[in-house]
C-alpha cells in the first residue's frame, strides 16, 4: 500500500492526463508493436516480439502503478493553508544559520519537488526538519553534510 501523496489541483490534472495518454495512445502502440512482430514468422526466435512484450509488461506495470497512485492522492486546496507553522504549500523563508544565506521554498508534495524552482518536497531533510515550525523558531536538519540549522523567518500562503 502506498502512502498518501498531497498535490495541487494543477498536479492531480496532469498525472490523469498523463494516466489518459498511457492508456490511449501507448497500451495500443504496444499492442500494435506486438502484431507487427508476431506476423513476422517463429516466435521462439523473434527478437522483435520479445521486446515489444517486454515493452508492454513495462508499460502495463507503469499504468497500475499511476492508478496506485491516484488511489492515494489527496489534493489540497492552496486557499485552505495555516501559515502559522511550516506546513505543505506554505513558503517559508529562512536562514541557514551555518552560512548566513536566507532562502525561500514552497513545502510541496513529491510528485510536484522542483529545487530549481524553489520547491522542495516534505519528505526531504529540509521538508521533514522545519515541517510544524513557527516564526523564530530554529529548525535543525540532519543532512548528509551534517546538521544544519535553520531559523524560520516568514511563514506565507
């Protein structure tokens, strides 16, 4: 059983429009592949057929896990959001205290974690460390570098 995933809107849309085009466009791509390949003589030798199983087992395997997943999604609603502690889809700005650097980050879900865009996931180091701090506060994170340490500067929606 997977665990629960929070998203957006925005992010449950595009995972069932990815689950649509999975099952539209590649399942009959598979199944066409396979056609092709079995008119092509002795299945025991056929190089081509067994790829394009294996490329269907793939996809099929894909698929159930997508629907795995939207099984346990839970979307949030961005207009709902406490920010008087650190919570998903807050943006918290913050010190590091080790390098006196102030960072922002929007606390997302897995699926939508994007560092580059200033979006880290709640499960991160990060995420898991300042997850439920106030204003002032001062988070310290077990990272691989070692502990870090963060003060909470400004918790908004």
């Amino acid at each position: 059983m997977s665990a629960i995933q929070y998203v957006t809107k925005e992010t449950l849309e595009q995972m069932k429009a990815e689950l649509h085009k999975l099952k539209s466009v590649d399942r009959p791509a598979a199944s066409k592949a396979i056609a092709e390949a079995r008119e092509k003589g002795d299945l025991k030798e056929n190089a081509e057929y067994d790829a394009a199983k294996e490329a269907q087992g793939i996809l099929e395997a894909k698929i159930a896990a997508f629907e795995g997943s939207l099984a346990n999604i839970r979307v949030l609603d961005e207009a709902s959001i406490d920010t008087s502690k650190v919570s998903i889809l807050t943006h918290v700005t913050m010190t590091n205290l080790g390098t006196k650097k102030k960072v922002t980050y929007k606390i997302v879900g897995e699926k939508e974690a994007d560092l580059k865009a200033g979006k880290i996931s709640i499960t991160s180091p990060i995420g898991k460390g300042i997850l439920g701090k106030h204003v002032g506060e001062i988070a310290e994170v077990q990272a691989p570098a070692g502990v870090l340490k963060f003060k909470i500067e400004e918790i908004t929606a």
